[in-house]
C-alpha cells in the first residue's frame, strides 16, 4: 500500500515536471512572435552574421570582440531575408533551439552521472525557469558556447566511465567549439584540464590517447589561425578578443552578477553548497570534478565580471548536476518532498511572463518600421544600443554602442573612434541617430559626459524626424532607388 502512494505520488510528480517543461517551451514560443526580440546582444550578432555573409571578414573589416562561430555557421541563413524583424525572429529561434538542445544534454548528465530522471528534471526546472531561461539562451555566444561546453563533460565523463578514446575526442573537439564560440571559456577550460590531467595520471590513461584526442582541437585551432593571418586579421583579433575585453571591465565600474532573478541563484547556490557538504567524499570522481569546477566559478562570477545572465551558463550546469544528487537523495527519504521543488517552479513560472514583458515588452513598431525602410544597399549610424539596420551597411568600422565599444577600442588601439559628423556626411546613411553619444565609462559611474552628437544642422538639412526619439530618415530627395547586388563586387548597390 504504501509502495502504491509512493508510485502514484511520483507518477504525478512528473506528470507536473512535464507540464512545467510543456509550459516553459510554450511561453518561450510565444515570445518570439509576440514581444520586441530584439536587444543589443542578439542584434549585434545578427549583424555581424550578415556583415560575413556579404564576404566582410571579421576583425579586419569591422568591430567584434568575439570568437566568430555563430557568425560563420549561420551566415547562410541571414542571406534568405533581408527583413529585419524575419531575422531577429529567426535568429530568436535560433537561440531558444540551441538552448532546448543544452537543457536536454545537460539533463542526460545528471541522469547518466548523477541521479534520477525525477530528481533531474526538477533540478533543472528549479534553476531554469522560462523567463531566466530566454534571457540566457538567446542568439549570442554564450548560448552556443554552453551548448558545446555540455557536450564536452558529456562525452569526457563517458570516458571516465567507459575509457574509450571516441568519446575523449568528442569531448575535447567540443571544448574547441565552445572556445570557438567565446574565448571567454578558457578559464573554465584551464581549470577542468588541470583536473583532468589529474584523473589521467590516477586512472593510468595512456599517453597516447590523450595524444590523439588532443589531435583535431589542435588541428582545429591551427586552421582558425592560418585563417586569420590569411585575412591579415591575426593582430587586430588578438586586441579585440583579449586585452579589449580585459579594459572593456573598468568601463561597467562594479557590475557583479546582474542577473533577472537573485533569489532563484542563490537558492539553487545554497542547494549546490549542501550538496558539496553532504556527498563530496560519497560521490565518483564526475561528481568531484564537477564540485571542483562549481567552487572555481561562483567567486569568479561573484567577484571578477559578469553583466548578463547568460555568463552564469557553465555555473548553472554545474549547479543542475550537483543540486539533482540532494534532490534525488531527499525524495528518495520522503517523496512529498519532491513538490515543494515542483511549488517553486510553479511560483517561477507564474512571475515570469510579467518579469519578461516589463523588461523586453511587446511593441514590435520600430523593428517593423526598420524592415519597411531599410534595405542591403543602406548605410545606417546605429544608437547606442537598438536593433537598426540589421541587414544594412556599416558607415564606419564600428557599428553601434558609439561611446562604448569605439572608446574602448581606441584605447586598445585597434581603430579610432569615428568623428560621426563626417561619417555621414561622407555616406549619407539612409537612417541615423541624432541623439547624443554618452560615455559609457561615465555612465555606469552616475555621471553624463557627452562623447560627441552628430550635427543638428546637418541632419536639418538632410533629414526628417522619425516617430521614434532622436531617430532620423533621410530625405526622400537625397534617396537612391534600385536596390540590386553587384556581382562582379559581390556588394549591395543602388544602381547609378
């Protein structure tokens, strides 16, 4: 009798489990169609994804600070459409399909390495709930980044396990990709390899296969290399992925953690810490390794940088796997305990859309307005942040966060900042903003330094206001028709 209740308890513990997971995806799909998708991460990627499939090489021919994976692999896909809200749309898919695929693998980890499908799933639905889960899988590096990164433990635990060299060479290739995506995992990468050579020396694993695991990600980087000194970008990638991104930190002052959703992290953190105190010692070595990893990346994200929930990725995974062994071992003591886990995704998911829209919101009227403006032949000065001119032409070799990336990246040394005035009048962008450029160095400081505005007599003359703020269309007289792509210069160009 009493095994029945616990049967049925459980039968509709998961049932709940599923209805949960059934409503997150739902929610997210709805988001897609019906919020603004548009912010200035996923925007910038989409550019640059279009910028590489219109043959402009990263790096050289303008501003990134990223490892360029997304934009090489999805670059065909952007060259279907040129309407701007099509490609945020997709782009949104894009993301939330890359993150379906990491929950899904990182849900494998637990149950393979871990704990019960049950314990699993709630562990993840605890820490994942729908609006977090958007604002971290979106279509920007980390996304992919993480995708490749639990694919990597996935496949390194297996050998562990079962010693077969495949799975090692799965895993460190997949490593590759996530370092391929953002450099930004190589911290991450440092650490689990020092563990690892660790659990080769103990578990006698031969040199050799270590040797020809280690062959593809090191052929891998070599061409990634020989690709960009191909491109006479070697040089100006180093300073944009590296020393940019390590000045780019003083320019957001204190950020720490600036995350959707504090008590949901530290709750899960608080879970993950319990379940270090209570398992370490009990556990196998995947268990160990990943505790190990967990303690090295809490105070990294803590007290080093992370402005956006999407950093917290590796630590997140890190937290399902651990929080899934104490969940599994307190349902398995008393299984009613199991819905007062379920209760909290329930409260997650209750707050979450009023969370999500207060933030994105759901007026679409500018990307709208972009799409039926706008077209490949176009150069466009984008704002500080904004999702203008997606599929347009850069008037100069950065293309928006003016104030921000441009002031950084002159003190890196990598280009100058641009004088805005004389870039439009050189090009006449087909839309600018008008606004004044901030510094964002002062910004994130309380204060308001003007970087520079594009003259107002300037845009008098050449321009007409938009219903949206500071936002400015060019003159229908000073417009160009006949939009059509120039094979021989393989370019967009309006027709002389």
């Amino acid at each position: 009798m009493q095994s029945e209740r616990k049967s049925n308890l459980r039968y509709l513990a998961n049932f709940l489990a599923y209805g949960l997971l059934c409503y997150a995806f739902l929610f997210v799909a709805w988001t897609v169609f019906h919020t603004e998708t548009g912010n200035g991460d996923n925007v910038e990627h989409l550019h640059a994804t279009w910028l590489v499939a219109q043959g402009k090489i990263p790096y050289k021919d303008f501003f990134e600070h990223h490892n360029p994976f997304i934009w090489l692999f999805f670059s065909p896909v952007v060259m279907f459409s040129s309407r701007i809200l099509t490609l945020l749309d997709a782009a949104f898919i894009t993301g939330i399909v890359a993150g379906v695929i990491t929950f899904w693998v990182v849900y494998r980890i637990c149950t393979k390495f871990f704990a019960s499908s049950l314990a699993s799933l709630a562990s993840l639905l605890v820490l994942c709930p729908p609006y977090y889960y958007i604002f971290c899988f979106n279509y920007n590096p980390d996304t992919f980044m993480a995708l490749f990164f639990a694919i990597g433990l996935y496949f390194l635990f297996l050998y562990f396990e079962k010693k077969k060299l495949f799975y090692l060479c799965v895993g460190f290739e997949a490593f590759f990709f996530a370092f391929f995506c953002t450099q930004k995992i190589l911290m991450v990468l440092a650490v689990l390899g020092v563990i690892s050579l660790y659990m080769f020396y103990k578990n006698k694993t031969p040199f050799y296969d270590v040797l020809y695991a280690l062959l593809l990600p090191v052929l891998s980087l070599l061409l990634f290399v020989a690709w960009l000194y191909y491109h006479n970008a070697l040089g100006v990638y180093w300073l944009s992925n590296y020393p940019f991104n390590v000045i780019m930190q003083k320019y957001y002052g204190e950020k720490r953690i600036d995350v959707m959703d504090y008590e949901m992290v530290v709750f899960s953190v608080c879970l993950a810490v319990l379940s270090i105190l209570f398992f370490f010692r009990k556990m196998p070595a995947v268990y160990k390794i990943t505790a190990i990893l967990f303690a090295f990346e809490l105070p990294v994200r803590c007290f080093y940088f992370s402005i956006a929930p999407y950093y917290l990725l590796p630590l997140m995974i890190y937290m399902c796997c651990l929080n899934s062994v104490l969940i599994d071992w307190l349902i398995k003591k008393k299984i009613i305990i199991i819905y007062v886990f379920l209760a909290i995704g329930v409260y997650y998911a209750a707050i979450s859309p009023k969370r999500y829209i207060a933030v994105r919101g759901t007026d679409r009227k500018f990307a709208r307005y972009l799409s039926n403006t706008l077209n490949p032949c176009d150069y466009v000065i984008s704002s500080y942040f904004g999702n203008q001119g997606i599929t347009s032409k850069n008037a100069d070799y950065y293309w928006a966060m003016y104030g921000h990336v441009d002031m950084a990246g002159e003190e890196t040394g990598i280009a100058p900042h641009p004088d805005l005035t004389r870039v439009a009048e050189k090009y006449l962008p087909k839309m600018l903003y008008g606004g004044i450029y901030w510094s964002s160095y002062d910004l994130h400081r309380g204060n308001y330094v003007a970087v520079q505005q594009i003259n107002p007599d300037f845009i008098n003359q050449y321009y007409l206001p938009t219903s949206f703020t500071d936002f400015y269309v060019l003159k229908y007289e000073y417009r160009k028709n006949d939009c059509q792509y120039d094979k021989q210069r393989k370019e967009w160009r309006y027709a002389d």
